[in-house]
C-alpha cells in the first residue's frame, strides 16, 4: 500500500523555468508534511515543511490541501543547483516517523 | 551549524555477521531515528528512541536489529547475523522536541557480501 505518491519524472526543464511538483497521500492521520531533496547518493536534506497556509521560501513555494490530501512544490527561477530528486514526506504516530515517497527527479538543463 | 554525524561511511562485512553503525545526533535533539534506503527505492523507516527506549519500529525492524544510546551522545544499530538484503543505506535522523523536522546524517553505506 503507497502511502505517499509522486510522480516519479524525470523532469527536465531549461534555466530559469517554473517547476510544479505534486504529491498525495492516502494516511489521513499524517500530521505533518515537508518537501526534501536528495542528491544522489546523499542523505535526504529538508527543503522545507508544508502549512495549508501555503509557504514559501525564497524560489520555493509549497501547499498542503487536506480535503484532497494533495501536497505540492513549485520552484520558480530553476538553477542548475535545483537538479536533485525531491522527496514528498509525511510524518505519523505518536513518534513522528517519516514516511517517504518515492521521489520525483529534477535535471536542470544550461 | 550542527549536524547528524555518522560512522562508518562504508561498511564491508560478511553474511551472518554482527555490524554495528553508529550515529552522533544534533545534540539538543531528543528524538533519534533510523532509516534504510535500499539502492534504486525509497526511504524507509526502520525505529524511532525517545527517552531511553524504542518508541515505534516497522516490519522491517525484526530481532536482529536493536538499537542503543550507550552514552549521551552516540546512538547505534546493531545487525546481529547480517543477511545479503540488509545491503543498504542506514540514514540516522534527529528530531527536537519543538518541531517535527527530521535532520539526517550522511548514512553509512552497508555491503553484505
């Protein structure tokens, strides 16, 4: 049972584009939710948490949708920097363990 | 800016035999994880410690693993009798008090061969 999904890309997009990313989730206990980044063969670095608020961090912008368990990134302005693959993580349970999807690949491209 | 420290980076061993990886934790933290990556999958996790003792584990998590906080500032797993599917990335994490993020180390990089 997938309880976290994303599309697994990959994404390739030019310099300086806007990326979307979407994620649902299907444990409607998650209490929490962040966006992170994996660069290959690294450990998972948190970009940012997610509020239903919407918020956003310098290029990044994310939201969270709880009536449609939807979770979302938007990248604006893309760097070359931004290549990694991006990790939708939610967190349950009375010890806040995370769980992960699958990720979705970003290229960047000069 | 403190991080999760952990060694070995790569750990080489046998099948069936005992390793052990270690972690150092951000040291204000009180929630201390483990996760596993296998290569090509995702992230999963295996434990979660707080306060001295397992708070949650997962399927994945049977009686060859244990885990330990054997001073006040290391955090360790423990795989008793290695099989070739635990080849993996362990990823420690650390989690404050006040907030849900998870912080990781750079993971210790398993090779049962």
């Amino acid at each position: 049972r997938k309880e976290v999904e994303q599309d697994p890309g990959p994404f390739n997009v030019p310099e300086g584009a806007t990326v979307a990313f979407n994620c649902t989730y299907s444990n409607s206990a998650s209490q929490s939710f962040f966006w992170y980044r994996q660069d290959c063969r690294k450990e998972p670095k948190l970009l940012m948490s997610v509020y239903s608020s919407g918020n956003e961090d310098g290029r990044f912008t994310a939201q969270l949708n709880r009536a449609s368990q939807y979770i979302s990134l938007l990248i604006r302005d893309s760097k070359l920097s931004d290549s990694a693959t991006y990790l939708c993580v939610g967190s349950s349970g009375s010890a806040r363990q995370l769980t992960f999807g699958s990720g979705t690949q970003l290229t960047v491209l000069p | 800016e403190p991080e999760v420290t952990q060694t070995p980076s790569h750990q080489v061993t046998q099948m069936g035999q005992e390793v052990i990886l270690r972690c150092v934790p951000i040291s204000n933290h009180l929630y201390f994880y483990w996760y596993r990556q296998i290569l090509g999958q995702k992230v999963e996790f295996l434990v979660s410690f707080y306060n001295n003792e397992i708070s949650e584990k997962s399927e994945i998590f049977d009686d060859q693993f244990s885990v330990e906080r054997p001073d006040g500032s290391n955090f360790t797993l423990k795989i008793r009798s290695t099989k070739l599917e635990d080849s993996a990335m362990y990823f420690c994490a650390s989690s404050p008090v006040t907030g849900y993020e998870q912080y990781f180390g750079p993971g210790t990089r398993l090779t049962v061969t």
